[in-house]
C-alpha cells in the first residue's frame, strides 16, 4: 500500500463500495459526513490544486445548503465538523499512518467530544435522539405510503408494517452505532475522493483482505456485552451500540480473513459472495465475527499473507 500507487481497477470499486456503505448506515446526511471531512482535508492539508479547490468550494456550497431551522441540521454538521477535524489533526501528526487507525481514532474522538458536550447539556441529547426517531418513522412511512400508492392498497404482504416499524425501532436504539460506521465509510470516501485530486498523496485504503485494527479493541466488545448484560437505561444502550459497532467491525475483519485464506475472488464470484452472504446474513454475519475475534488473538493471515499494491 504505498502512497505513490495509482488510483483505479479496484480503487475504484472500493469506492464504490464505500458510497454503498455511507448511504445505508448513515442516520444524518451522508454527503454532509463526506463533504466536510473532504474540505477540511483540501483546506489545511498543502499543496491545493485547481480541481480539488474547485470540489472543495462545490461541496461548501452544499453543506450551507437546506433549511437550518429543519431537524438534525445543526446536529450533523457539527458531529462531521468533530469527525473532520480529528480526522485532520490525526491526518497532519501522522501523514504516513494507516487510513483505518486514523478514521477510528477520529470517530471515537467524535464520540467522546459528543458525550463531554451532551454530558453538560443533557436536554441536547433528548433533542437529537427524538429528531433522529422522527426522522427514521418519516423515511418509513414515505416508503410504505408510497408503496401503496404505486402498488395498491393489499401490496403489502401480511405484517409487514410491523416488521418495519420495529426495525425503525431498532435503528433508533443503535442508531449512535450506525452513525460510527457511516462515519468511518464517509471518511474513507473523503479520503479516497482527497487522494484522487491530490494524484494519491498519502496512504491509500488498503484491500479488504487486509482489513485489522488494534488487538486492543477487544475490550471495547467485552464490556459493551457485560453493559448490555448486566445493566439497564442509558449504560445497556452504550453497550448496545458498543457490540453493534465493533461486531460490525469484525464480521469485516473475518471478511478479511476469508478473502486471505482464499486468495481472493473474481469479480463476479465477489459478487455472488456478497449476495449469498446478504441472503443468509442471520449465519455467515455471526460466523464472520466469530472469525474476526478469532484473528485478534490467533493471527489467522499470518502464514498467508502477502502485500499487494495499493489499487
């Protein structure tokens, strides 16, 4: 992975995959956590060529954009301010770092920043956590409306307006969980957006197989799980969104260790990968975590793995 590799082929689908991400796991604007992070980078971070001032000044003139008086304005551009600049900072003191270690540093730092603030002006919270549960009941009920309209009336299969109200439920118990990882692919997209203007400085993204983090971070699930145990009210909800978030991120690094035992897939086999791998989810998600657990302390790639260039 070095920073003077070209951008393309497979740089491109990982792109494109981050977009995915972004888009489905973030409960505030995902252009807004993509756009600044990205200005912030061109901003600060010398030298500033024509075409990535000009984006910058585009994706400004976007987030000023929309009615501040309407919901989570405030909120979500304030929190991709937070995630910005710790992504910034983190990005100036360690230019050679790895993407992965800085974004979580930066979404963790996000977080911690959040709950100083929130820890002072409580009410704040209740606020951003109703608007945020407004928002998720609207999108639904656009979209079952919606299909009633086009669909007719009896489109809907029996009880599935419940099951979709109580997973609105659900996203909005884990919805700071979500947030985290639409901020970590929002990141990846800026940092990737910011490396293709830049003509690849820095370190690039890496390849899924080689997808790990801190061993340490271990601990992070082990007491989001003893918190949701043995606890109620606002610490079960930490450590609710505690195992959602780092499960997440070790089903991903199970992934990783698939790809690497494998040697990778085709394309089209990578696709059939990903669709079996959705159809099935309620079994190869848990068993992709159970994996990623199992690299932290077992190394699972380390006789196997090989470096391959940054694409």
């Amino acid at each position: 992975m070095e920073g003077t590799a070209q951008i393309g082929g497979r740089g491109w689908l990982r792109a494109a995959g981050l977009v995915v991400a972004t888009g489905s796991l973030a409960v505030v604007n995902p252009l807004v956590l993509v756009a600044i992070p990205f200005v912030l980078l061109v901003v600060f971070t010398p030298p500033r060529g024509h075409l990535s001032v000009i984006l910058a000044a585009l994706a400004s003139v976007f987030v000023a954009a929309g009615d501040p008086e309407s919901g989570l304005w405030y909120a979500e551009r304030g929190w991709a301010l937070l995630l910005g600049g710790g992504f910034l900072a983190l990005s100036l003191r360690w230019p050679e770092g790895e993407f992965l270690a800085k974004g979580l540093g930066a979404v963790f730092g996000a977080f911690v920043a959040s709950g100083l603030l929130f820890g002072v002006r409580p009410g704040d919270w209740a606020v951003v956590d109703w608007a945020v549960r407004a928002r998720l009941e609207e999108a639904i009920s656009s979209f079952l409306q919606a299909v009633r309209v086009n669909l007719g009336p009896d489109a809907l299969p029996v009880g599935f307006e419940s099951r979709a109200l109580e997973t609105m439920a659900a996203q909005s118990l884990i919805f700071p969980a979500l947030l985290g990882l639409g901020s970590l692919s929002a990141l990846g997209l800026a940092w990737w957006l910011f490396r293709a203007v830049r003509r690849n400085q820095g370190v690039g993204l890496g390849p899924l197989r080689e997808f790990r983090f801190n061993d340490q971070l271990i601990w992070l699930m082990i007491l989001g799980v003893l918190a949701s145990l043995v606890s109620s009210g606002a610490l079960e909800r930490i450590g609710i969104n505690a195992v959602v978030f780092m499960g997440a991120l070790y089903a991903l690094r199970g992934v990783g260790v698939l790809l690497t035992i494998t040697e990778g897939f085709p394309l089209l086999g990578g696709a059939l990968l990903v669709v079996g791998f959705l159809i099935a989810w309620p079994f190869t998600i848990p068993g992709a975590v159970i994996i990623g657990l199992g690299d932290t302390w077992f190394d699972l790639r380390k006789s196997r793995a090989s470096p391959r260039p940054e694409a």
